[in-house]
C-alpha cells in the first residue's frame, strides 16, 4: 500500500509547521502552543552545537523539561518501565479519545484508523526499513510473543537467550517448552563485561548443533547494558538460526537504524524512550520473513505476506496509535543523537558522583558503547529492597530495586526531564546510606 502523505521531520523544520500540518492539527491549546513557540527557540539556539555541547546545556533542557507535565513532588528515576509523554503527545491522545466518541463506527474505522498508515511511515522512517515491515502493536511484550509464539520448531529444538532476559519472554518460551518440548537453553554473561566481545563469545559457546533461535535483548533491563546486535545476528545466520531482539529498551534511547543491527525480527515499545502513549508499540520482521511467522491473533491466509496481519487484536482504540505522531514529533525535534547525549551525559552525572564512594559499586559499566540512560548501582551490606523503600518513603525518590540470582541493586533511569539537582539529591542520600547505613 502506497501512502500518498509524507512523514518527514527534520530538526530543521521540527515545530515550524504550522497548525495544519499532521498531528499538530490536535494542539488547539494555547498553553501548548506557546510551549511549542519555546521549544523551536530553544532548538534554534543549540543548532551550532554538538550532541555532546548541547547535553550541557542547562538552559536549553530547562525548556525540554517544562514540555512535560510531570510532578516535582516525586523524583521519578524509574522510567524504563513506562515514561511521562510530553504535553503534545498527550494533547493529541484526548483529541483523538473525543473525535471517535463521535459516531465511533464511522469515526474511528473509516477517518481515523487509516491515518495510522501515516504512522506506520513514520516509524519506518525511524527505524530505517520499508513501512511493510512494520506493525503497530500494544507493547514490546505482544512484539516478541507475535515472534516467539509464531515460529515453528519441532520438539528438541534449543531456543538460547541469557538469564538476564525479560521474565514475560522466557515465561513465553518455557511455555512452548511445557507444551511442545522444545529446550530453553539459558546462558550467562559479564556484570559488566571487559568489551562487548566477552557477550558474544557467550553466546558462541551457547550455540548447538539443535539451536534454532537466539533471543537477544539490545539493551538488557535490569541493567542497562547494551549487547553487540549485529555481531550476534551476523553469527546467527552465518550458522542458519534465526535471531529476534528485543529492543524494548533501546529503541529511541540511544541513536541506531536497522541496519546498524542486521537484524531481521525486532520488537519495542513506545511508550518508554520514545514518550509515546501507554500501550503502543513496533514489531519490526523482515519481509521476506513475514510469511513463515503465524499471527498471535488469526489471520486470514490472504493476508500470509501482510505486516498488518499481526495487527488483527479486534476492536481497539485509535487514539494512542495517532498520537504516536506527536511522540515521533517531539523525538526527532529533539534529534536522537541529540537525546542521546543528554540521557548518557545524565547517567553519567550521578553515576560519577557516587562512583568513588566507599561501599558503592556499579552492575552497569561506564563504557559509551556498552550503556545510556540506565544504570544499577549496589551498596554494600545493603538490600536493594530496603533502599527503595526508604528513597521513596523518606525522600520521594522512586527507584527500581532488582534482585537477581547473579547480582542485586536499585536500577536508576533519569529521563530528559529530569533536573541535575534531582540527581544532586539522589546522590546525596545514596552517599550517606553507604557511609552511614540505613537508618534504624
């Protein structure tokens, strides 16, 4: 299907189109508007600068972090989960929520569901593929399972991941092991690793003559660290296995296309790093691949080549898909190199604060190529669990404590909004629980 409306945002033209154009037709707010006015300011004012010069920019990021709503009642460092959308995005979702409330079954099927074509482009666009070979799910979770749950295997088959991989993945592939005998074979890597190449030595050796799939995660969530994708894959098909990754994490946090991964099947969400609404997200599967990977949902076999075919969930709200225009918007206004920098320059931030405090040690390594925004710090002779309690109950800071068989610690994610002296108070109470200890 051709689609007749381009979706190309530069940061040249990110936010100087006018009121007419796709998705900022929904910003009829004045407050919003004028919001917008300042943000192109500020973006005019650090065109000169490099990703790494503007990173420091305070008074360039202070406009970015009005451009969310959030509270600063809360320091909120746990945005892996799910992050804040900026006001725009969330804007558009309740305009789009109120036209289809408008006779719904005209509205929302025959106006505003195949402006999600659009959509389609623009993450294409994004991730560096043809707009065929992308879906528009609900989450990085239904991405993966679409894969994990439509591929064919025979009983024996060797399915290999880590023991650090996403607890709804591996619950997906124990459950084809329970019910098909399939083997999940589970392998272990560095915390942190010396180089990446330590990752894909493990998972060399992981590899058997009956392996048949690998599951990657490009950035591994509890903590953070970024694997080497494309020397995996490479591997892979070098030996006939097919590779998924899940991209869950990385996508739209740090800078990368899809060919930087060589990748041929990759799942995300958008509503962590690209601020879009909450239950939206990308499969991404090759297309001469889409004809051999069942549906979750049946699909007509007319449709056995259709990327849509994944899409076939039932009745569904319009709204959050439409709105993903908005979060595009938004994220390549800012520039992902751009972003980039900001989000590693603020890791590093506190992590160099803290690093060479006594007691503190680090799940996450300091190495550019090997993490970004998030990071797992440890304090020694502490519980992970008691730590965030008291963050939260004494000083409202909301964190993410991880408890692993191979490791514990709080996992901390900042965000763009998110202010250094937010960070300093973070810091503050982190060093005196590590020299003082937890208060009784």
């Amino acid at each position: 299907m051709k689609n007749p409306i381009a979706y190309k945002y530069s940061r040249r033209n990110f936010l100087s189109v006018t009121g007419k154009s796709l998705g900022l037709a929904a910003l009829s707010s004045s407050t919003v508007a004028s919001l917008l006015k300042e943000i192109q300011a500020a973006t005019k004012s650090v065109a000169h600068l490099s990703p790494q010069q503007t990173a420091m920019e305070e008074d360039y990021w202070a406009v970015i972090q009005r451009s969310f709503s959030v509270t600063r009642g809360i320091i909120n460092l746990n945005n892996g989960g799910v992050s804040p959308s900026p006001r725009i995005v969330t804007e558009a979702l309740v305009r789009y929520i109120w036209q289809q409330e408008d006779a719904t079954a005209y509205t929302m099927w025959q106006i505003l569901e195949p402006q999600s074509e659009t959509i389609r482009t623009g993450l294409a666009e994004l991730f560096g593929c043809d707009r065929e070979e992308i879906a528009i799910t609900r989450n990085a979770s239904e991405s993966l399972e679409i894969l994990l749950m439509g591929m064919d295997f025979k009983p024996g088959d060797e399915i290999l991941t880590t023991t650090q991989d996403y607890g709804r993945m591996v619950t997906t592939l124990r459950q084809r092991e329970r019910r098909e005998g399939l083997v999940l074979k589970l392998i272990k890597i560095p915390i942190p690793p010396k180089n990446l190449d330590e990752i894909t030595a493990a998972f060399a050796a992981g590899i058997t003559s009956r392996t048949r799939l690998i599951l990657m995660a490009h950035m591994v969530n509890i903590t953070g660290q970024i694997t080497p994708v494309k020397a995996v894959c490479e591997m892979a098909r070098a030996k006939g296995i097919e590779a998924i990754v899940d991209g869950a994490h990385s996508f739209a946090q740090f800078d990368f296309k899809q060919k930087d991964l060589g990748c041929d099947y990759f799942g995300t969400s958008l509503h962590k790093w690209l601020f879009a609404p909450k239950g939206s997200g990308l499969l991404y599967v090759k297309r001469e691949k889409i004809p051999k990977i069942w549906p979750l949902m049946a699909a007509e076999s007319k449709q056995a080549s259709d990327i849509r075919k994944f899409e076939e969930i039932g009745t569904h709200s319009a709204a959050p898909r439409l709105a993903i225009g908005e979060a595009l918007l938004f994220h390549n206004g800012l520039g992902s190199k751009r972003k980039e920098a900001r989000l590693r320059y603020l890791s590093r931030y506190w992590m160099n604060k803290l690093k060479e405090v006594p007691k503190v040690s680090f799940n996450t390594s300091f190495d550019d190529n090997q993490s970004c925004a998030i990071a797992n710090i440890h304090i020694e002779g502490t519980n992970p669990s008691a730590i965030g309690s008291y963050l939260f109950d004494k000083h409202h800071i909301f964190t993410t404590p991880i408890i692993h068989d191979e490791f514990q610690g709080i996992r901390i994610t900042p965000n763009v909004y998110t202010t250094l002296g937010e960070l300093d108070r973070f810091c503050n109470v982190m060093e005196t629980i590590a020299r003082k200890g937890l208060p009784a």
